[in-house]
C-alpha cells in the first residue's frame, strides 16, 4: 500500500492515478490534480454503514447494490470516491466503475470542506447525469434528495430526526436520520 501523502504535487494522468493502487487515504482525480482525504471521521463512517443497512433490504429487493467508497468516472480524468452510492451491476474486479452504473450518490457533509459536497460534487455529479443525490449534514442534522432535472439537481425531498426522508427512486424506503446519527 502506497500513501499518497508523499505524492509529488503534478499533473496526474488517469492511468498514473490508476496505478497508485489501494492507500490508507482517500485519493480522488480532478482534471489532472490529487485530492487527498484522511479516512473519515468515526461519526461520517457510523452515518455511512447505518444508511447502508437501513436501505439493504430496498436495495435488494429492487435488484441494485450499494457500496461505500467506490471509485467513480465522471468523465475521463475525472474519478470521484462518493460515500455511499447505489448502482445496477457491477464487476467486482474492476477498480474503476464509470458513471453509468450509479443510481444514487450520497456524500456525508465533511465540517472542514462543506462547499464541496454541497456545492462542488452536486454540479459534477449533476452534469454527469447521476439521478439522484443525497447530502447529509449531520452538523445539521438534514438529510437533503435531490433528482436531476435536465443538468441540473431539484430538491426532491429533505429529512431531520423525527421526519423521516421517503424514497420511491431508485428504490422505495423511508429512513429518519434519528436512526442514523450518531448518538450524542
């Protein structure tokens, strides 16, 4: 396993970001730059597994998959490391998955960055055709669905403790943050 903290600062093409392999940091590639995240939080990685068992059960039964972390192509030289994400099929050996098989993407709200999953993630996800996102701040303590209409993200729906967030795409669940934050 290689740390991508003692990457050079260059330009990385895709094939040189592909040939890193795994790393004990979140690395994703943006027009030919590294951005390099720590492992999240504790409190961001509960959220992430409790959102991934409370939908299970939707996600099977509408024959899709979920997963955390996966690496996704927006477009080439574009790869994004959503949270948690929904897609149809994939192939398990594959290191990259392009942005065709993703149904939903959800990236929990980082306190140190929140303009880039509210605001920067959303545009590229949008302009990558990803019909729906999910952000969760949990700070806040909101959970906000977005659908994509046209090249854009509309608010679909949006949640907090006690008023539970309803999906009927891409799969049919109702979920209340309460039950996914993490205890206080």
């Amino acid at each position: 396993m290689t740390s991508a903290l003692h990457l050079a600062k260059r330009t990385w093409t895709e094939s040189e970001y592909l040939a890193i392999g795994e790393t004990p940091e979140r690395i994703e590639l943006f027009d030919g730059s590294l951005h390099v995240s720590p492992i999240p939080t504790g409190g961001h990685q509960h959220i992430a597994s409790e959102l991934q068992a409370a939908m299970r059960d939707a996600v099977r039964h509408a024959g899709l998959y979920s997963f955390q972390g996966l690496n996704i192509r927006l477009r080439p030289g574009h790869i994004r490391v959503p949270d948690f994400l929904i897609t149809t099929t994939i192939d398990y050996q594959e290191s990259v998955y392009d942005v065709g098989v993703v149904r939903l993407a959800c990236e929990i709200v980082s306190p140190s960055n929140p303009a880039t999953d509210k605001l920067h993630k959303m545009h590229y996800y949008a302009e990558a055709g990803i019909p729906w996102y999910l952000v969760i701040d949990p700070r806040a303590e909101t959970f906000h669905l977005y659908q994509l209409n046209g090249n854009r993200y509309a608010e679909h729906a949006s949640a907090s403790p006690g008023k539970p967030l309803e999906l009927i795409e891409p799969v049919a669940v109702t979920i209340d943050p309460a039950d996914l934050l993490p205890p206080s």
